[in-house]
C-alpha cells in the first residue's frame, strides 16, 4: 500500500515522474519552483507531507549546478514541512566523474555533493548506473545504485548471439562489457587507446575479434559521443558488418547528436534517465524507459520487501 507515499518531481524528471506515478496509481505531488532575475531558486510545496513517505524525482544534469540546488533547497522544504522520510530518485547522479584525484590539487566534487545532500537532510536516494560503483561509500543513509543493464540488453536478444560481440570503448568499461556479453552469451572485445607521445594522434588498437561480427558498443553514459563515435569507425575498418551502441545515461553535450548521426553507429539505444530535449530526438536514438524499475523499487521499499528482488522481478518481465 502507497497510501502515506508522495512523489515529486523538479525541473529535470518531468515526464519520467508522471510515467512513475502513473505506473503507481499515484497523483504527483504539488510544488512550484521559480527562479528569481538574480539566479536563485524558491521552491513552494502545494501539497501537505506532514508525517509522509516522500519521493523527490531529480537528474543532477545540465545544467547541473542548478539542479543540485533545485534538489537541496526541495530537501531543506520538506523537511521543515515535517515529511517522515525523504527519498531521492537521481536517475543520473552528476558529477559522477570526478570521484577522485586524476591530478593534485583537485577537488573530488562527487563526494561534496554526497556531503551536502546528507547534510539537507535526505533519508535515502536511489540511482542508476553509478560512473564508478565507489561512490555508493560516499553515503552514510542508505543508497540502492540500480543496474539498467538488462533493460539495454532485451534489445538485442533477438540477433544471433554466435555472430555478436560486445565491446567496451576503453579499460575502464570492461566489467560492464563483460556483464552484458554475460546476458547475450556472446564474446567482447576492448578498444585500447595509446598516445605514442605527448600531443600525437591517438592510436587506437582492438584486442578480441570483431572481423565480420554485429558489434555491440557499451558505455555507462555518452557525453560528447567522441570516443564512442571513434570506437565505432574503428571496429567498423578492422571488419565489423554492423555497429550498435548503447548506454544509460544520454548526456549528449554539443557536438554530441551531429558526431552521432554522422557515424557508422546505425542504433544508439539508451534511457530516460536524462529527458532528450526535441533537437536531439534523432532517428539513430532509441530510448526505453526506466520507469518500470524504478516504480517497483518504490513499491518494495514502502512495502518493506528486498530491493534486489524488486529488480529481479522487474527485469524478468
């Protein structure tokens, strides 16, 4: 029962919220947010959470800065208007990369972000595809980091698994490779990118067959398509007969969508984590939503019932 349950959604997971609440038999939660001429953000709930369960539908995408604090300033409201629970759905979790010192004296802004998100005052938060599973130790309230995997997967259950290979466009991706040729029972392949010397062109090798193979590109998000797209003309020269590519989040930053429709990549399939705006809804893109997922992990969680058997259930359908 979802009868103490409120959702909300702010600016960025419009649609993927009503498609949950849908799915739930819910109605949406009333909130306005309004941007002043100086840049900040006001955020007025038109519905009581007093004593509620309450779930706050959010991406942390461009423009992120502004959805970060869309997303702390609708905590900091709830919880001075009394909610039992204050749960977050980041679809896409931003600043996701930078998870670490690549170089001294950098901040590591995933952690600051997991920071200020605890301190608000949030009770839990549920995502998608974490860039580096690392960040779940970030959190000290409870995180489920969902897998959409098996969703990408059912796309390609239908093509001969004797003549498939899954590659992975960099070291970094292989795990996630793997899981997916695990799912199509099929080989993988790794594109490994050297530079000989500082400032020369990047040579880029194949290790694992792809010569006359469907090959199935796999990364956790595509940002400016560069390395996906150089990836896929790679695989294509060393004898590929077709290249698909997939990915959860769609970041798709200029000159993302024109490298894109200009590549040998004939399908791009992705998800909802991130609301495609018109321009980039191009033919090449497929998206298959995450709102089924999400809506049972909901359920199971209000319920009280395993999270991980709420994902099971939902991916066996």
């Amino acid at each position: 029962m979802l009868n103490n349950t409120v959702i909300f959604s702010l600016t960025r997971s419009l649609k993927l919220t009503d498609k949950i609440c849908e799915k739930l038999g819910l109605k949406k939660g009333e909130c306005k947010v309004k941007n002043f001429a100086d840049g900040e953000t006001l955020i007025e709930l038109g519905t009581s959470v007093r004593g509620k369960s309450v779930y706050v539908v959010q991406s942390t995408c461009a423009p992120t800065n502004d959805s970060v604090m869309e997303l702390l300033i609708m905590i900091d409201a709830l919880r001075r208007a009394s909610a039992k629970t204050i749960n977050l759905v980041v679809p896409y979790y931003g600043y996701a990369r930078q998870d670490r010192k690549a170089k001294p004296r950098q901040p590591i802004t995933s952690r600051l972000v997991a920071d200020m998100i605890q301190v608000a005052g949030a009770d839990r938060i549920i995502t998608l595809d974490l860039h580096a599973s690392q960040i779940q130790g970030f959190f000290t309230i409870p995180i489920d980091d969902i897998y959409a995997l098996p969703l990408l997967a059912s796309n390609y259950k239908d093509l001969d698994n004797k003549n498939l290979v899954v590659v992975s466009p960099d070291h970094g991706g292989v795990a996630r490779a793997r899981a997916l040729a695990k799912i199509l029972d099929c080989p993988i392949a790794i594109i490994d990118k050297r530079r000989p010397e500082a400032n020369a062109v990047e040579v880029m090798h194949i290790i694992g067959e792809v010569k006359g193979k469907i090959a199935i590109m796999i990364d956790d998000m595509i940002d400016t398509a560069g390395t996906i797209c150089a990836g896929a003309k790679a695989v294509k020269d060393l004898g590929a007969t077709n290249v698909f590519a997939c990915c959860t989040h769609p970041v798709l930053s200029n000159p993302a969508i024109t490298r894109i429709q200009e590549s040998v990549i004939e399908e791009l399939v992705t998800t909802d984590t991130i609301e495609l705006s018109e321009e980039k809804q191009i033919d090449k893109i497929k998206v298959v939503s995450v709102c089924n997922i999400i809506s049972t992990v909901i359920d199971h969680i209000e319920n009280v019932k395993s999270v991980s058997e709420a994902v099971q259930l939902e991916l066996k359908q």
